[in-house]
C-alpha cells in the first residue's frame, strides 16, 4: 500500500517508522531536500501546495494525509478531489485559525477560555477591557509552538504587542491559570470506531512541549465528559485518522486550548508506552486496517530534546529509556528528538527520571 505524505517532518518520519512493518510505502512532499522523512520513502521536492507534486502523490498513493497543520488546506481540498485524503481537509481549515477553532469548538459544547477577535488596537483595548488582564494575544493563523504569542499582564503592554503581532488578524484569549495541561489523543477509523489513549499532561516550556507524562489512568467523569464530546466533533466531521485535543485543567474544568488534526507531540509516549502507537493507529485508520488497542502497557515520560541532543549513549544506560534522533541539523528551538522512559510503577519511572535529570543538569540542560 502507498501512503503519500504532504510534509516530511518527524511526524512524517515516525508515521513511515510504524508504517514499515505494515509493508507500506512512503511518499513525501516537502520543500526541504533534507527533511527527516526522505530516508524512509520517496521525496518530492516541491512546495507544499505545488499541484503538480500533488497530482502526482494523488496518482500515486492510495491514501494522502499530511504531517503539518501549516499545510494549506486550499492545497488538500485540491487534492481530495484528485485521491483519498484523510483526516479532512475540512478538519484543518478548523484548526488553521484560532478565532474558527474557538467559534466551532465553543459551538460544540466545550468549555473555553473567554476570547475576542482583535483586528485593530482599538479591538484590543475593548477586547482586553471585556477578557480582562493578564491575556494572551496570538495570530489567528501560523501560530505553533508558542510563535506569534504575547501574554499582556498591564493595559501598557497593550501597544507593543499589537504593534509586534498586529500585521495579522489576531485574537485575544484570557490567560488561564491552570494547575496542569492536558491533551486527549483519540482516532477514529471510517466505519466510525473511536478510541482514545489515556490522557497526557504536558508541561511547556517558553511554549514549546518539553515533557509528557502518561499511564494507564482512569478517565474521570470529566475527562468521559469531554470524550464525549470529542467523539461528537470526530463524527460530525466524519473525520479518520489519529487527533489531540489540549486542555487547560483549571481543577474545575478542562478548557479546550487547541485542536491538532494530526499525530502529535504529546503523544509520542505511544510509541513504547502504548499497546499500539498513534502513529500505528493513524496509519490503520486511514488505510481501513482494524484499530489497534489504544491502552498504556506502564508509566511513561517523554522529554523533548529542542536545540540540542545530549549524550545519547549516557541515555541509553538508563533502565527504560527509548531514544528518538529525527536526524535533524541543530538549531535552537528546533525540535531534534525525544526519549521516552517507560516502566512497569510509577516509583521506577519517578527513579529513572531523577537518573536523567541528575545527568543533563550536569551537562548544562534545562530541567
Ligand atoms: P498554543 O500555541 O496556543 O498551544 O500555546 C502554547 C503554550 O502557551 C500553551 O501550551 C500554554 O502553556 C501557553 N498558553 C497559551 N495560551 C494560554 C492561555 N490562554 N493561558 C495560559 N497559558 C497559555
């Protein structure tokens, strides 16, 4: 079976890692002749929305998906009409601009941080006036990894930050006072099956993910709440293939921050903590194999290695601990690779991370 990818990142690369074994093949699309996917399949160098490129990955692939949710989802609805493209474009165009992500996911019953659209600092005064402050004030579109983001903690604040951000449509949203983050990983295949993985909490870092933690935790009533209505928007949507939902955990609720259509980074514990990945998952979903079991086989902790690797051979000496390189040129601020400590209790895992936190200190690392 081939499998054609817009976008060669290591998402794409995790995706053709789990889907080997399962005898597909891969295609990317990327403009980045060095993208981490391009050992694992074949690379068209193009740009992501080239309709030539597209027409031929269409041709060629019995189903396309997409690694990014920066792909332009003008560019996928294209190529729905030429081939399969799972999840929906649809589900993209939702998650490519904050303001329709809050106006669909608010209409669909979740609970949300109070937000305005600003387009103008006239919009933002009286948008801060009604949120309040401290807010976040964020680009509608583009934003990843905390970029295009500048929290307002006093009415002075206010300028600066629209004349910093305000070429772009922006939106404001209160800023939440979490106690934690959260974020539910779920698939669901064509026939309309869904399953979710337990649920991870995150913790960021100058708005990059920098640990995951999960295991096999009871949902609460909220969290069988907010399933709920998860499934809802995954039916609705008609939507195949693996998504992650972020939430504030405020302690009273569990407010929607965002939505990704697509493998994510908060669920890269999967890969070894899982019975079966979401990578695996998304694979079977699109292409209409059975779903695979989404419960945790232990404890698991995944850490983010961004701007630098450290010394991997010292890592892998720890008891538990899984390595991930995506073969990338360093960068700060870019995301290099992860490891992933899994054990059988939660004292092992809690042992093993000081093990790793005792060794990066020691060379320097944020911990
Ligand atoms: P985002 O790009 O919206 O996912 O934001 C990246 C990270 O910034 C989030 O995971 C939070 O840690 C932080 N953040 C974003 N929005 C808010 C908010 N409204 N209140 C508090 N923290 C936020």
């Amino acid at each position: 079976m081939n499998i054609g990818i817009v976008g060669g990142g290591q998402l794409a690369r995790m995706l053709a890692l789990a889907g080997l074994p399962l005898g597909m093949r891969f295609h990317f699309v990327d403009p980045n002749p060095a993208c981490c996917a391009a050992p694992l399949g074949s690379l068209t160098v193009a740009d992501y929305d080239d309709e030539q490129a597209l027409g031929a990955l269409a041709e060629r692939c019995d189903v396309c998906t997409f690694d990014f949710e920066n792909v332009p989802a003008q560019a996928m609805e294209k190529l729905s009409a030429l081939g399969t493209v799972r999840p929906t474009p649809r589900a993209l165009l939702i998650s490519q601009d904050r303001l329709e992500e809050k106006n669909f996911f608010s209409g669909a019953g979740f609970s949300l941080p109070a937000y305005q659209a600003v387009d103008s600092l006239e919009d933002l005064r009286r948008a801060a006036e009604q949120v309040g402050l401290p807010a976040v004030l964020k680009t509608r579109r583009l934003g990843y990894d905390g970029k295009g983001q500048r929290v307002l903690r006093d009415v002075s604040d206010l300028e600066p930050a629209f004349e910093a951000l305000g070429s772009m449509p922006l939106i404001l949203e209160a800023f939440v006072a979490f106690r934690r983050e959260v974020s539910l990983l779920a698939v669901r295949d064509a026939e309309g099956h869904v399953r979710f993985w337990p649920w991870a909490e995150n913790v960021h870092q100058q708005g990059i993910l920098f640990t995951s933690r999960s295991g096999p935790f009871t949902a609460s009533r909220r969290e069988v709440h907010v399933r709920g209505l998860v499934r809802q928007v995954l039916d609705g949507l008609e939507y195949v293939g693996v998504a992650a939902f972020e939430f504030f955990d405020t302690g009273e609720q569990w407010l929607l921050n965002e939505m990704a259509p697509r493998v994510h980074n908060s669920g890269h514990w999967t890969i070894e903590g899982a019975v079966t990945s979401q990578f695996e998952n998304h694979l079977r979903a699109i292409t209409g194999l059975p779903l695979g079991d989404t419960r945790a086989v232990g404890y698991s902790l995944m850490r983010n290695w961004v701007g630098e690797l450290p010394d991997r051979d010292a890592c892998l000496a720890l008891p538990g601990l899984h390595w991930h390189d995506y073969d990338k040129t360093a960068r700060p601020g870019r995301k290099l690779g992860h490891a992933t400590l899994v054990a059988e209790d939660l004292e092992t895992l809690a042992a093993t991370a000081f093990q790793l936190e005792q060794q990066l200190r020691g060379k320097g690392f944020q911990v």
